[in-house]
C-alpha cells in the first residue's frame, strides 16, 4: 500500500474535548479514523499526547507534520509493516514523543484503506490480518455509571447488562432494558459513557435492581467494572465511605457473585496488586470473568504475564491504549494463546468511529463493551455490529 496524502485536524469527543482525526488518501480511495480518549487511564498505557490546556494541537501536528512526511509516497509490503515503522519513528516505549493517539489515528486510518483497496469489509480484513473467526460477541451495555464517570455517585465505575444471542435481537433487548431501568430510576443525571448515573445508600441497590431486569429477560446477566485502582487509597479500597483490605475486597466480590447473576468483574484490585487478582480468579474465577483492564493495558507483554501468573481469565482490549492496530492484534493473539477471552472496548471519551465494532467482531470477540444508549457516538457502534451482521450473511 502507497500513501499519496495525510491530513490531520482535531475534532471533540463526547466530552467536548479535543481528540485527533486522521484521513489517509490512495489513489482515488480515502480512509479516516478518529481515536478515542479515556478518563479512567491506566498507569502503564501508552501516552495521549495532550496540549497543558488539554487540546492535541501538538497531535495533529505531529500526523501533519513528521508523520505525513514520512508516510507520503512510502509504499508498505503490509499493515504490519506501517504499524511497525511507526512505532519506530517514534522511537519511545510509550509512544510520548509523537502521542499513542496521532499513531493510532494513522494506523486505523490504514487498517481502514487497506479494506477499501482490497474490497473486503473491515472486519474481513481484521479478521484476515489477525488470522482469526470473526463472529458478533455479546453486547455489554453501559446502563449505569458511577467512580470516575459519575462524579462516584455510585462506588464502581460501570454496572452493565450482558447480553448473548443473535445482534438484532440482542440489541433491541438491551434497549427495552435500559428504556425499563431508566422508568424505575426515574429522573437521575447521565454519566460519561451514556448510563444512568443514580445515587444509592447501599452497596446492594445497583444490583437488585439490575438482578430484577435479567429475571424478566433470558440470555442475560450483569457485569461490573470496578475500577479498583480509583478506589486505592492507602492500602485500603474505600466504598460508600467504608474501607476495604484486599482480603475483605475479596470476600464481598464472592459474596455478590453468590447473591446476582453476575457474569464478570473487571479490574477488581488497583492495577499493581497482582496477588490480589490470582487470589480472588482462583477463589470465584470458574464461575465468573475477572477481567483485566488496568492491569493490562492492550500490552502483550503484560498479558502474557498476567496469563502466567493466573490472575485474570479474561482481557480487555483498547486499542488506544496501546497505540496501533498492529500492537492491538498482537495483544489478542496472546489472549487467545493462554486460552482467555477476549472483550473489546470503547472508552469514556468517544467520537462517532465505529472501528471497535469491527474490531470486535472481527477477531471474535467475546464481548463487545460500547457504552450506554443516551449518546449517539455509543449508539453508532451497535448499530455498525447490526449492520456487519447483515454483510456476513451476504459475504
């Protein structure tokens, strides 16, 4: 593949902060991409660049500037290859000097192209390219949302509804749960990610509530991200303004596993309390998903350790947080090595891309995380799974 041009401009997210667009043209072909941007970061993710106001002028900059550059008039055996000169061009371990999101910008731009130019859909060329079975994972919906994303309104950061099943029908499921759920809160402020965002005196409540939504509903079950490393404060996990050691952390995770249909927990510890998460996948990890998110930032290298020592069964894969498609692919290639499942995600600033829907289905993902119904930018990403149903039928 032969890059003829590179343009970069900033747009907003659902946040109203700025995040970086890439369109790439070939000949009379062109791909553009916009990144993500996430508030809850892990402490080892690869670096989004940011102006000190917050804007990514020197992003966009970068992909203008010293990208465009280099990428215009190369010509790439593969995407591999792009991704990897890349990274090299940046030449930092945490892509901070050229910023994770111009690269990634550039790299979906790319991954995009090349469907274009081979005329397959994309997630037949992500499938292709990661040598894996594409097939429509299941919908973890976003329906309420607390700790970062809500102002900790409610203790853990995400309480979701998994849904199983055919897209269409999973789909419009988890739509009359949320419209149900929404009528039984009544009116309460919406969170970063399109949920709910209600105020609850007892740990319990969110998970009544939801555990009422899936008796009335089949093929479905509840999920939480507890963003654990937000609640760490010395070497305590505080909730509802109690504290928790990891030990007793432990205890209430097996006791609410015990009590709700709960399906996974993702990152239950801080992002450094290793220990931690094998102790609690070896103590309730046949009977849920603990999830690693924080722990694992999309990076192989820490996956492969976190598979190693058996402290998670399950990751989640962000591209963003790794910095290129390539890297991304390679992070499910050692998911599905140690026999773990993959989910892919979307983050808590979003822009109308709906690649992550691709990607999801493309490697064949067990799970597809893309937020609440309440923003249009989460809404598109269901809708594209729907409509990557309908071309599989027909490919």
């Amino acid at each position: 593949m032969r890059i003829d041009r590179v343009e970069a401009t900033s747009i907003f997210d659902t946040r109203g902060r700025a995040t970086v667009e890439t369109t790439l043209f070939a000949h009379t072909f062109s791909a553009t991409a916009s990144v993500p941007s996430g508030k809850s970061t892990g402490e080892y993710e690869a670096c989004e660049l940011r102006d000190p106001d917050g804007g990514v002028t020197r992003a966009v900059a970068n992909v203008n500037g010293e990208i465009a550059r280099a990428l215009t008039g190369q010509r790439f055996e593969s995407l591999d290859a792009l991704d990897a000169f890349l990274v090299s061009l940046d030449g930092t371990p945490d892509k901070s000097r050229l910023g994770a999101n111009a690269l990634l910008s550039v790299s979906i731009a790319a991954m995009r192209l090349s469907a274009l130019l081979e005329g397959v859909p994309l997630w037949g060329a992500i499938a292709k390219r990661a040598g894996t079975t594409p097939a429509a994972p299941r919908l973890y919906v976003n329906v309420m949302n607390g700790g970062a994303h809500a102002s900790f309104k409610l203790p853990f950061q995400e309480y979701i509804l998994v849904i199983s099943g055919e897209t269409p029908s999973a789909f419009s499921m988890a739509q009359e749960m949320f419209t149900k759920l929404g009528e039984r809160l009544g009116r309460v402020p919406m969170g970063d990610e399109g949920g709910y965002a209600p105020t609850f005196d007892t740990l319990e409540r969110p998970f009544e509530l939801l555990a009422e939504l899936v008796k009335e509903f089949p093929n479905t079950s509840i999920a939480i991200d507890a963003a654990a490393s937000q609640l760490f404060h010395d070497d305590t996990y505080r909730l509802l303004g109690k504290s928790y050691t990891p030990e007793e952390l432990a205890r209430l995770y097996k006791s609410l596993a015990a009590r709700f249909p709960i399906d996974s927990i993702e990152d239950p510890y801080d992002e450094n309390a290793h220990t931690d998460f094998t102790r609690l996948t070896a103590m309730i990890g046949e009977k849920i998903l603990i999830i690693g998110d924080d722990l694992t930032v999309t990076n192989p290298t820490r996956i492969k350790e976190a598979a190693r020592n058996k402290e998670i069964n399950s990751v989640l894969i962000k591209p963003n947080q790794i910095g290129t498609v390539g890297e991304a692919l390679q992070a499910v290639r050692e998911v599905s090595a140690a026999r773990l499942k993959t989910i892919a995600s979307h983050r808590s600033g979003e822009t109308e891309d709906t690649f992550i829907a691709d990607f999801a289905y493309g490697v064949g993902a067990y799970g597809l995380k893309a937020g609440g119904f309440a923003q249009k930018e989460r809404l598109l990403k269901y809708n594209r799974l729907v409509a990557i149903g309908d071309e599989a039928g027909t490919v």
